[in-house]
C-alpha cells in the first residue's frame, strides 16, 4: 500500500513563519513631522528678502531642524527624517545669515547716502536762499519736472489760503533758516541719526538731527537741535536712492518724533488728519 508522502504544514511550520513577520512589524519608522516642517519654513524663509516678518521662518526652521535631529537619534527605531531635519537647518541658516548680511549691508548704505544728504541740507538752511531750501523738501520725481525757482513761483501765485498753509507748515524751517542766516557766528551741523526705518509704501525713513549753535536770538537758546525726516527712493532709471526732506521740526527735543503709520486714504486721494499728529500737512500736500 503506497504512503502518500504529501503532507499538510504542520502547527510548528505556521508557528516559525509568526516571528519573522512580528519583526517585521518594528521596522516601520515614521518620518519626524518637525523635520518636514524644517523644511517646508526653509523654504519659505528666501521671501525674507520681501518682508523681515520671514525672518521668524528661518529661525523656526533651525529650531525644528536641530529638535527633530536630536528626537531621531534618541529613537532611530521610530523615527526617520534626519536628512531632511538638517536640510532645514542648513535652509534656515544659509538664508537666515545671508539676508540678514544683505539687510545690513542695504541699510549702511542708506544710512550713508542720507547722512551725505543731510550735510547737503545743512549747508543750504545757511546759504542758499529759501527757495532752494523749499525745493529740497520736494520728492525726486517732482523736482525732476520744476527747478527751485519755477516752485517758488508757484508758491507765492497760489491762493491766499494755500500760501497760509504754506507758510504755516514751512513755519519751523523759516525760523531755523531765518535764524542761520542772521549772523555768521550762526552754526548748523549734522549731529546724528535718531532713528532708521520704512514708512508704509516701504520707503527709508531716516531721522536726522542737527546742531545749532551760536549767539542767542529772540526766543531761541544758544544751543538747539532740529530735525529733519529724510526719505529716500529710487526713481525710475536711476539705481541710487535720492532724497528729499519730508518734515523739519525746531526746536526738536531729542527721541519725541514717531514716524507715522501711511495714512488710511478716503477715496478722493486725500488722507485724512492731514499730517496726524505732527503738523499740518505731511509735505506732498497741493
């Protein structure tokens, strides 16, 4: 009688087969959630050059990178990524470093032009004449199209209420010009930069104060500060910023002038308010 040698898989057969798959099952390892998010703010941390506010993503991205980096190697068995983790750092700190050495190098350099620009200014307060002076407070693109005379003239055969306010928001400048201008011994200098920022069309905004010394006038010290806020632009087919004095206040008292927020406009291309709460007028009024 033949013995049929074909034989089912025995309980001990299936029972070896159970460990290779429960091994099997440990060997799954989830990418680190932080080192794709490493990434992804890497990324979005080239718009820095747009907007600071992307700053935040190259630091974010250095954060989780080094963090998902260091969870990794605390559980390899569970967690995988780490290329990915120091892709991300690498990310933050390639962009981070170098917009932020960019950003500074920019704003030196502006800092440089106004400052050159400023010294330009203090020499016309004492020597040129008030038309001059008037024209240097208007923007690039304008004085491009009026020389200073051409706007003086325009000035005085405007209307006895826009001459008014003329006169009243160019108040201060006359004051200092007129006192500059009354003795020799009269002095004006460049002092310092109070403060660089951007208004809100993302123009530089420099403050700069100036010194002035000399013999005692009227109601005026011996000894003043001015201050005079510097804007700057890059008109078109130029590639340097050039300048313009947007407000000059005198007397000025030091660290008490806050660079306005732009003005809310109300449809008719008027900004309500006028210049806020520094003045009639913000310098572009017609």
């Amino acid at each position: 009688m033949a013995i049929d040698q074909e034989t089912t898989p025995t309980t001990t057969d299936l029972n070896a087969n159970w460990p290779v798959i429960e091994n099997e099952i440990p060997t799954y390892r989830a990418v680190s959630t932080r080192a794709i998010f490493a990434v992804i703010c890497g990324l979005l941390a080239v718009f820095s050059f747009a907007h600071p506010i992307f700053y935040l993503f190259a630091v974010l991205a250095v954060i989780l990178g080094v963090t998902a980096d260091r969870a990794i190697q605390r559980h390899p068995e569970m967690l995988t990524g780490q290329t990915m983790a120091r892709v991300g750092v690498l990310l933050g700190l390639v962009f981070g470093l170098s917009i932020a050495t960019v950003t500074s190098l920019q704003n030196y350099l502006i800092r440089r032009e106004a400052v050159k620009f400023a010294a330009t200014y203090a020499e016309a307060l004492k020597a040129s004449p008030l038309a001059e002076v008037y024209w240097l407070g208007l923007p690039p693109t304008t004085r491009a199209k009026v020389t200073a005379q051409e706007n003086w003239t325009q000035l005085q055969q405007s209307s006895k209420q826009d001459l008014a306010m003329t006169e009243m928001k160019h108040a201060p400048l006359k004051a200092l010009a007129d006192r500059l201008k009354s003795s020799p011994e009269q002095k004006i200098s460049f002092l310092k930069v109070e403060t660089q920022s951007e208004d809100g069309d993302m123009l530089p905004v420099v403050l700069a104060v100036f010194e002035i010394d000399g013999p005692t006038v009227k109601e005026h010290e011996g000894r003043e500060l001015a201050l005079a806020v510097l804007k700057g632009m890059i008109p078109e087919g130029s590639k340097a910023y050039e300048w313009w004095v947007e407000d000059l206040r005198y007397p000025y008292k030091p660290s008490t002038y806050v660079i306005p927020d732009k003005p809310v406009d109300d449809g008719h291309g008027h900004a309500p308010g006028g210049g806020g709460d520094h003045g009639p007028g913000d310098g572009h009024n017609h």
